[in-house]
C-alpha cells in the first residue's frame, strides 16, 4: 500500500438536493432520506493543497462542473435540471468534505504471506 500526492472530495447531497430529487418524475413515489442519498456520495480524486479551504477553493472553481454531474446520475433529462444555478445554489444544495490521505491498495498488498 502507498499514499498518492492526491486529496478526496467528497461531494454529498444537502435537503435541498433531495427535495428536487423527490420532485423527479421517476423518484416522486421512493422514500428516499437524505442518509441514503449522502452514503454513496461522489469521491473526486483532486490536487494536493497545503490545507483543506485551497482544497475546498479548488472544487468550488469547478462547481458547475461538480454540479451538472450530480444532476446527471440520476436524469439525464436536463429540462428537469433547476435552472439559474450559481456556486451559492451549489454551497446550499451540497457539503464538500476533504479527505488529505489517499492510498492505493495493491491485490498483492492482500495476500498473506
């Protein structure tokens, strides 16, 4: 096992993601809760920083990008994407959580000796 020059963005749905989720023609009848739709939330490989605001800073600067992604997995339909969204809709629709410690775990790594 080896540590990557890498840091982890965690992107995970706030209310007001799942509100718009539950308005979606295909998931208006599910009982989604938020603890389900932030337990398998998007990990984005990013740079290394010196601290975790630069790092939360990097993501932000790519926030349209972050944002349309997690519209997209679960429609592709973009008319049922919100419009006008700004990185102030994105601040309120998700948390952003770093994570300074990558490591790579090679099958050889498993094996007993």
């Amino acid at each position: 096992m080896y540590q990557l020059d890498r840091f982890v963005a965690l992107i995970r749905p706030r209310q007001p993601f799942l509100d718009w989720l539950r308005g979606l023609p295909d998931f208006e009848d599910l009982e989604l809760t938020l603890e389900q739709v932030r337990g398998d939330s998007t990990a984005l490989l990013i740079p290394e920083f010196d601290d975790d605001d630069e790092a939360v800073a990097f993501v932000y600067r790519i926030w349209d990008e972050v944002f349309a992604a997690e519209l997209e997995a679960w429609t592709e339909e973009k008319a049922l994407w919100p419009q006008g969204r700004t990185i102030e809709m994105f601040m309120e629709w998700f948390d952003v959580e770093i994570h300074t410690t990558v490591a790579e775990v090679e099958e050889s790594d498993t094996q007993t000796h």
